[in-house]
C-alpha cells in the first residue's frame, strides 16, 4: 500500500507533466472544474482544480461539491501516474471511478 505522502506526490507529478505540456493539455482537456482525489484505501482526500489543462492548487482534504471527483486506491493512483497501470483500463476494471457531469466525463476522455 502506498502512503499518503506517496499520494501526493504522484498529484505533484502529475501536475508537473501537465505543466510542462500545457499547450497540449490545454487543447485536451479545456475545463475550468474542482476537482476531488478520494484514496479509499488510506481514508484520504486531496483536492485542486483543473484549468487550461492544469491541475493546480492541490491540497490535503476532501471536497464534497467538487464537480469531478476521483476514487482510487493508493496503489492505483501511483501506479496509473507512473504509466505502470493504464488508466481506461483501469476505469474499465473498476479500480477507479469517476463522477463528474456528462459534459465533463466527455471532456475527460481526451485525456485517456
């Protein structure tokens, strides 16, 4: 099981890579939306936004309004970000979810 600190980093990973391609993810994923990471393994929560791309202000805690909310275990969610686990697979097998709007979950399937 990874830790909660792993977690985070994988999200600061993750926000890196779209960073450093932000005109591409930018034309990929062109929401402005809150955004919820649910660890169902450790009972943990982070929060952001996505934006232009880019998943920016993430911070420890749940959002319960969030407009997409992610739920995944540790394992998962570093080994998806890794690239170790494919994410539409993933989504397909169940070991994670997403809840968002219809609109969104189209807008999201950009990025898989």
């Amino acid at each position: 099981m990874a830790t909660v600190q792993e977690c985070r980093q994988a999200l600061d990973e993750l926000s890196k890579r779209l960073a450093a391609n932000a005109e591409d993810a930018r034309k990929r994923l062109n929401l402005d939306r809150t955004l919820a990471c649910r660890i169902s393994d450790l009972g943990v929560a982070f929060n952001g936004r996505i934006t232009d791309g880019q998943l920016v202000d993430i911070v420890d805690g749940d959002n319960p309004n969030a407009k997409i909310a992610l739920t995944t275990t540790s394992d998962d969610l570093v080994a998806m970000v890794r690239g170790e686990l494919d994410f539409a697979r993933a989504l397909g097998a169940r070991r994670v979810s997403i809840s968002a709007s219809p609109f969104d979950l189209l807008k999201l399937r950009k990025l898989i």
